[in-house]
C-alpha cells in the first residue's frame, strides 16, 4: 500500500515537479520492471486500448501480471511505458515469429539472407513440434523454454545450411581450377616433341646425350685451365706440378685431336678426362689465385686473337693465290696443245672465213684471256644460243705463253660457222712504254717492289687482292685500246673470261646508246659499287670532278661504240687519268676504277637482265634471275675452273664443256 501511495504521490505531483525529477523516477521504474517487459509486452499492446475486451489467445500468466500492475501504476507510469512499446517490441515472440518468417537474421551485426521458402518451411516445421496454443488452453511451465531451444535449433541449421553452401562452392572452385590445370597440361603435352622420346631407347645409346658435343667442350676447357695453371707453376717454380701438368696436357690433346662431337672422341677419353680432373683438382688447390688466373686467361687470349688475325691475313692472301693461278689441269692442256700447234704447218695454222673479221655488218666480239678451257666456255656458249652463228665473229687476244695453246684448241674445236681470230699482244708493236702510260709503271722500280719485294704478303697488307699478278699483264689492260686493236669496226662486244652466255646476244646491236660510248649494266644496287668505294675522294682531283654516290657499272658484258670512243678521245682520257695516279693516289691497281672515270657521264644503262652478276662470290643470287639472264659472270675469287668454286653454279659453266675431249681426259681435267 505504501508503495501504492508513493507512486500515487508521484503520480499526484507530476504537474508540480520539474521534468528532471520526473525522468529520474521513470528511470528507476523502468530498471525495476525490465525482467518483466518480456511478459507484458503482449499485453500492453493489447491492453493499450482502453476500451475492448482483452485478446483470447493472451497468456494467463500474462493477464495475471497485467492487471495485478495495471492497479499499481499510475495513468502516467502507462502512458510512458505504451509509448516505449515499440522499442521493446523486437523482444516480443510476435517479433520473433515475424523475423523467422522473412528469413532475414541478424547475427553479430552481419545480415544473413536466406532463402524465405526454406525458412518458412521449418518455421512450420518447429511450430508444428511446439506444443499446440488455442482458445485459453494453459500451457506447461516448460513451453517458454521449449520456444528458446527451437530458436536455437533452427539458427544451428540455419548455420550448417550456409556451411554446406560455402564447403560446396570451395569443391566447385577446386573443380574448376583441377580443370584448367589439366587443360593447361594437355596443350603443354601437344607441344612435347615426340620425336625426343627415341632417346630413352636403350639400343639408341647416341641420343642419349642432349648436348652431343658436352664431352669435346670440357676436354677443351681442361686444356685452357691446364695452361693456366703451367703458366702460374712456371711462376712459383712447383716442380712437381710442371711435370705432371704437361704430361696430362699432351693426353688429353691427343684424346681429342680433330674431334668436334662426342662420337668422334677417342674412346680413351673419358679416362684421361678424369686424370686431367684430378691434376687440375690438385692444381686449384695450390697454385689457385684469382689475379694471377685472370692474368694467365688475359695473356692467352690476346695471343689467340693475334694468331686468328694472322690467320685470317694467310687465309686472304692464299684465296687470292687460288683464284688467280691456274689449275694443273688447265696448265696441262695448255702445254699439250702448244706442242701439237708448233708440229703444224703455217698453212694449216689458218681460220677459215677470215674476211669476215673486219665487216661491220656483222657482230664482234672482243675477248682477252690466257685461259684456254674459259675462252672455249664464252665462246661455246655464245654459238650455241645464237640464232645465227654465221653472223658472229669472235676476236681473240691472248699472250705469248698461251697463243699457240688458243689457236690449236679452235683449229681442234672450231665453233661452227662463226669466225674467230686469235692475236699475240705482245706482237701489237704501238703498245709500248712511250705510248702506254700503264707498261711504263709497270716497268718502274717502285712498282717492281710493290709486287716482289714484299717480304711478307700474308701479314703485311690489308690490300692483298689488288697485289695480284694478273695487274702487270697488258691483257687485262687491253679494254682501254679497242679502237686500236679493231680500226675498220664501229661496236664490239666486250666479254670477260669468266662468263656463260645463255642467251642470243644480237639484240645489243641495236640498242641505242644515245650518243654514250659504253653500253653497261648498272649495279649502284650494291653499295661496294659506288665511285666512293673505288676511288680516293680526299684528293681534289676526285672530289671535283666526280660524285662519290655516282652509280657503278660491270666490266664483264660491254657494248662499246668505237665511233664515239674515237670522236670524244676516250684513250686520251684514260691516259691522263692514269699519269696522275702515278703514285697510286687517286685509286689502287685494277680496271674498275679507271673505267668508271674514263667512261663517267658517258655510260649509257642496259636492262639488268643482260648481265647478271656475283656467282664468282654471292652464294644467295636468285635462281629465277640466273635462268633468265643473258649473261651469268662468275666475277669474284671463287671461278666455276677453280676448285674452291661454288657447287651450285658450276653447271651453269661445265655445260659448255665436252670432258670426253681427248686432251682434257689426258689432264685429267673432270666437270
């Protein structure tokens, strides 16, 4: 009762207190009632309502509790506490059921979503387990409880169900990525050469080994370290070391002799190899110092880079050798056929159709050569491509050595019904010193010690390829004097030695040169045949009269309009030219360099497929330019006679030769 009238004063004088105190009292009841909001939650909001009967389905416990505090609480303590209904209402059992219902939890502050036909599936289910509630039927003392331990319940399978989810889709993204490494090692297989697997094949011992020249690289690096170690055992004067270095040094080199691969190594090799490991183990251990190592590598090694330069300068002056000597073969035939040429009569020396060599009307050929099976070459294949080979005359210069040899193989082999005339050049008696600035350098001291004093050509000059013999024979200068030698012609032909004619040549008859003397193919295509590649141009007789990037032309396949050469004195030009370069100033020896400067601005370009270039040295021409070319020049060192020749061209050569040829299988000379 006491508390009844306290909280009836309380009541009674909230109109005269002030709201602090009023707060503070609703505070501590509302600490006090707390337990049981639970309870009467439900009927408060029921309750709320001031007029009504009481909900049916209200607990009686509730009822109970509900009208024994509603007869102790003022009309006041009610209003506060209806009106905090809503922030206790998340407590209720209607709470409960309505978030059990729409699948939303709230766990830890995360929000859990679940699929809301599963979630009210076991909802029923648990409800449909709690005992039954209807129309004021009592519940017993364990039904709140049981209502705890079925929110449990369904939160626990709640939990395992997001679990199961997780641990199935961790098993999916495992299947996934099993997958891609396995579709990974499937394109990996595809790209395994199946032909490697012969090697574990036990009767395929040599595949066995992927580097087939390991065994060869080591032995090799076992002599380079053995040298090393000599040369540091000299230093520190170990005696025992010089001994056995050496010996293991000269076992191991004899082991590997010539050997590039394994399978060509000795098969006492593997054991020196080993003893060569121990020595060199040994070595390390005693004599191993990491400057004085350097230095020894530093030493053999620019040692090694001197001999390969030395090497490389034999190398360059016995190629030059090669190509401009000739073969014992041809040599044999010249002298077989010089001795049948002197047992024959002055008459029976004679061509036939000699009046024919000065018609103009007819085609002429200019050739300079002292070899007689190459000379045979141009000429051969010259008359068998022409259309007509009555209309073709050939003029033939040779020196004295070879004259009798080149008049007896034409007598022996004539070409046809083409005319040809071989010549001495050393019986043209206009070609002498007075006249000839090239004989009268040729004849002096300085150039005599040029070609024979040098003492040593293979390590002595970087110019080795213009030192060559072939300079000091008039025949190679002869070019600059056509006029000269053939007065009554107005166009000749000029061909080089060293070429093949595939097709009728008659057509150049008719090109017009448009007032040009030299009729040539151009090659500024290729940089090494530009003027700055031939010629000095730091001298200022060069550079002002020439361009350094004038296009080149070849020697080799040249019309040349002997009219022209006379009217614009094309002889006196090169004489001027060549009493300047005395000295060897403006260019070296050759007769590129001149030509290009006696012929500059005079040179009329012919179509590239006239004269086809470079099989004497470029290993890589196009075969579809070689078939269609008129002309193939084997110009470089490496001539289709000579035996350092390129495989690939010489049939283009050895077609025009019959090696059934009495004389030539005498001299054993073989295609």
């Amino acid at each position: 009762m006491a508390l009844r009238r306290g909280l009836s004063g309380i009541g009674a004088s909230s109109s005269k207190a002030t709201g602090s105190r009023l707060s503070v009292a609703i505070l501590v009841l509302l600490s006090v009632l707390n337990p049981l909001v639970f309870f009467v939650g439900r009927g408060l909001y029921v309750s709320d309502q001031t007029s009504g009967p009481p909900k049916q389905n209200l607990d009686w416990r509730e009822r109970l509790a509900l009208q024994s505090f509603r007869s102790l609480l003022s009309r006041e303590i009610m209003d506060v506490i209806t009106t905090s209904k809503a922030d206790l209402e998340s407590l209720s059992l209607d709470s409960f059921r309505q978030n059990n219902v729409s699948g939303s939890w709230k766990v830890t502050g995360l929000e859990t979503s679940v699929d809301n036909d599963t979630t009210y599936q076991k909802a029923t289910d648990i409800k449909q387990e709690m005992p039954a509630i209807k129309d004021g039927k009592v519940l017993d003392d364990g039904h709140s409880q049981s209502l705890d331990s079925s929110a449990k319940v369904l939160r626990r399978q709640l939990r395992e169900e997001r679990h199961e989810k997780r641990a199935a889709y961790l098993l999916q993204q495992d299947d996934e990525a099993s997958i891609k490494l396995e579709n990974a090692a499937i394109e990996h297989s595809k790209s395994v050469d199946s032909a490697v697997l012969g090697k574990y094949n036990i009767w395929r011992k040599e595949n066995e080994n992927e580097n087939p020249d390991s065994t060869v690289r080591l032995l090799r690096d076992q002599i380079i370290m053995a040298k090393v170690y000599i040369s540091i055992a000299n230093m520190k004067n170990n005696s025992d070391l010089l001994k056995e270095l050496p010996t293991r040094l000269k076992e191991s080199q004899r082991a590997l002799g010539e050997a590039t691969v394994d399978a060509d190594l000795h098969q006492s090799a593997p054991e020196k190899m080993k003893a060569m490991g121990r020595v060199l183990s040994k070595a390390k251990g005693i004599l191993y110092d990491c400057k004085s190592v350097t230095g020894s590598l530093r030493a053999m090694l620019q040692t090694a880079d001197e001999e390969v330069r030395g090497l490389k300068k034999q190398s360059t002056f016995l190629s030059q050798m090669a190509a401009k000597t000739i073969p014992n073969a041809i040599h044999c035939l010249s002298m077989r056929l010089t001795i049948e040429y002197n047992l024959l009569s002055p008459d029976q020396r004679k061509f036939p159709r000699s009046e024919n060599l000065e018609n103009p009307n007819l085609y002429h050929y200019a050739l300079f050569s002292d070899n007689v099976l190459a000379a045979s070459v141009v000429v051969n294949s010259t008359v068998m491509n022409a259309k007509d080979p009555s209309k073709h005359v050939f003029h033939l210069v040779t020196d004295k050595l070879n004259f009798g040899a080149m008049n007896m193989w034409f007598l022996l082999n004539p070409p046809g019904k083409a005319t040809i005339h071989v010549e001495n050049v050393d019986e043209f008696t206009w070609l002498n010193s007075s006249y000839c600035p090239v004989l009268r350098q040729l004849e002096s001291a300085k150039m005599i010690d040029y070609y024979f004093k040098q003492t040593n050509l293979a390590s002595g000059s970087s110019n080795l390829k213009y030192r060559n013999p072939k300079y000091l024979s008039m025949l190679n200068h002869l070019r600059f004097y056509l006029p000269e030698v053939y007065p009554k012609l107005d166009k000749i032909l000029f061909l080089d030695d060293d070429i093949v004619v595939q097709k009728d040549l008659t057509g150049l008859w008719s090109v017009n040169l448009h007032g040009k003397v030299n009729g040539a193919v151009e090659t500024c295509g290729e940089s090494f045949h530009r003027f700055d590649k031939y010629l000095n141009f730091s001298n200022p007789n060069i550079s002002k009269n020439f361009d350094p990037n004038a296009c080149g032309w070849a020697y080799g396949m040249n019309m040349f309009d002997l009219k022209e050469w006379k009217k614009k004195d094309i002889t006196g030009i090169y004489h001027k030219w060549q009493n300047l370069n005395e000295e060897r100033t403006l260019w070296k020896l050759g007769t590129l360099p001149p030509g290009l400067i006696t012929f500059y601005g005079l040179t009329h370009p012919l179509e590239k497929s006239w004269h086809v270039l470079g099989l004497g040295y470029n290993p890589s021409i196009d075969k579809r330019k070689i078939k269609n070319a008129a002309v193939i020049h084997y110009n470089g060192n490496m001539k289709p006679w000579l035996e350092i020749a390129m495989t690939k061209y010489q049939p283009y050569w050895t077609k025009y030769i019959k090696y059934d040829h009495p004389y030539l299988r005498s001299c054993k000379q073989t295609g």
